[in-house]
C-alpha cells in the first residue's frame, strides 16, 4: 500500500504544481485542479476504507473560523511585506481572473479531496506528523511560500482533528469552510496587479 500512496502522492503533487504554475484565468487550472482532486481521491480509494469519524460539524466550523481569522490577521500584516504580498496575490490571481464558480469549485473540491486522501489512508500510513510533513512536502510542488506555510499550519490542524474526530468529516468540513472564508475574504485585500 505504501507504494500506491507514494506513488499517488508523486502524481497528485505534480499536477497541483502545474495547476498554480496554470495562467491565471486559462482553461488549464480547472482541469488540472479536477485532475488533482480525481488524483487524490483515487488513490484514496485503492488504498482502502476512509474512516468518517464522529459527526461533528460544529467543532469543525468553529476551527475553521478562527483559523481564518489568524489568517486573515497575517494577510493584512503580509500584504505590507513585498515578498509575502506577491506569493499570495500569485495564488489570488486565479481568483480574480478565473470564472468566480469555476475557481470555487475547484478550490472547494482540491481542498476536499486533499482531506481524504491525506487524513484518510495517508493518516493511517504515517500517522499525524508524518501525513502532515508528506502534505507540505506536496505542497512545495506549489513553489509558493505562503502555501507551503499555510500547508503547514493548517495541515497540523487538520491532522489534530483527525486524531480527535477518528476520521475525515472534521478536517474536511474544516478545509471547506476555511478556503470557503480565504477565498471569500482574501481576494480584497489583494487586489489584480493591473
């Protein structure tokens, strides 16, 4: 199973570095996030049964909202910051120029999948620190410093709600509602640099 998982790990983590690497608004970024996204959940599937854990979604959202808020917080002291400010408005910038449903989705659904992969049979594989060190080692695929920080943070957290939770609805309703409130939120405080 190891051998699946990495080689599932390899593949998802060069098409996530490809879809950011994607021209901002080009018709390539919603296919290489669903790729992403059918990559992750694949391999998750052949690797076996993905525990849900408790039914929680109060924790999960609550986690989620003042995730965002120390986020958010950092954004307004980054965007001062030229280096920080230019990594997170490269990632902005499918926001602001990808179809608004198109981008959600594809952020919605990325960061989904990425929960049941590497909380479910990754988790199982290697524990909390080591799924999480593998999800930032992916996410370097990126080249993007505020989303190889962000993975880390965030990738702690989640990897503590799945030990508390058993599975992964917590850390995916958590994923959800924080990328729901970064890409709801973040975007104005970055705005196109044209």
């Amino acid at each position: 199973m190891k051998a699946v998982l990495a080689g599932v790990t390899a593949a998802g983590s060069g098409l996530l570095g490809a879809s950011l690497a994607s021209r901002p608004g080009s018709r390539r970024f919603p296919v290489l996030t669903a790729s992403v996204a059918a990559t992750w959940l694949a391999g998750a599937r052949a690797a076996g049964p993905v525990p849900r854990g408790r039914r929680d979604v109060v924790q999960p959202v609550a986690a989620a909202a003042g995730a965002f808020g120390v986020f958010y917080g950092c954004a307004l002291v980054a965007r001062r910051i030229p280096p920080l400010r230019r990594a997170i408005a490269g990632v902005l910038d499918h926001a602001h120029r990808g179809p608004t449903v198109s981008v959600a989705v594809a952020t919605l659904v990325t960061g989904a999948a990425e929960e049941v992969f590497f909380r479910g049979p990754l988790y199982d594989a290697l524990g909390a620190r080591g799924s999480t060190v593998v999800y930032v080692l992916s996410t370097t695929a990126t080249r993007n410093p505020a989303l190889v920080l962000a993975s880390a943070v965030m990738g702690t957290l989640f990897a503590a709600q799945r030990h508390r939770s058993g599975g992964v609805q917590a850390p995916l309703l958590t994923h959800v509602t924080w990328s729901a409130l970064m890409l709801g939120f973040l975007p104005r405080l970055f705005p196109p640099s044209d």
